[in-house]
C-alpha cells in the first residue's frame, strides 16, 4: 500500500495552515495560544463540514485564508476571529 499523494489544493491548505501557525509564533504567548485554537477550530471544522469536491467554496475559503494570514503576519495585529459562512449560497 503506497503514500496517498496529495493533491494541488489540499496542498495550498496545509501550506496556509502552517502559514497560521509561524504567523502566530510571532506574537504575544497569550495571542498565539489563542489564534492557534481559533485556527485549529477553523480548519477540523471545514475538514468536516465542506464537501472534498466543492472546489469552488474550497478556493473561495483558501482566497479569504491568505487574505487574514496577511493581516495576521502585520505586527500591529494582535487577534484573530472566526466567522461563519453559509455553504449553501456555494452549491
């Protein structure tokens, strides 16, 4: 039984998540505990609630990820949120 490879898009998202995840080491012990759950929460959450072949709310969240890790990653940002999308306005 061989390594499932990983696909172009399943590779942009574990490159945005660990992208989080540096951008959270360069803040506060308080903010990077917080942001690192509220990115874990984030991405277990889609993980399980959007459909693998819905490729199009998948780049759409992948665009809105890269757009918050580049606010993340300005010093003068100390936090981070969570909001919920409706995933039926993308089937």
């Amino acid at each position: 039984m061989g390594v499932q490879r990983l696909s172009g898009m399943q590779k942009q998202v574990l490159s945005l998540y660990r992208g989080f995840l540096r951008a959270a080491r360069s803040k506060s012990e308080e903010e990077r505990r917080n942001m690192e759950s509220i990115v874990s929460q984030e991405f277990r959450r889609n993980s399980k609630e959007v459909d693998r072949k819905n490729f199009l709310y998948i780049e759409y969240l992948l665009r809105r990820g890269t757009r918050q890790l580049d606010q993340l990653k300005n010093p003068g940002t100390t936090g981070l949120s969570s909001l919920q999308v409706d995933l039926s306005k993308f089937n």
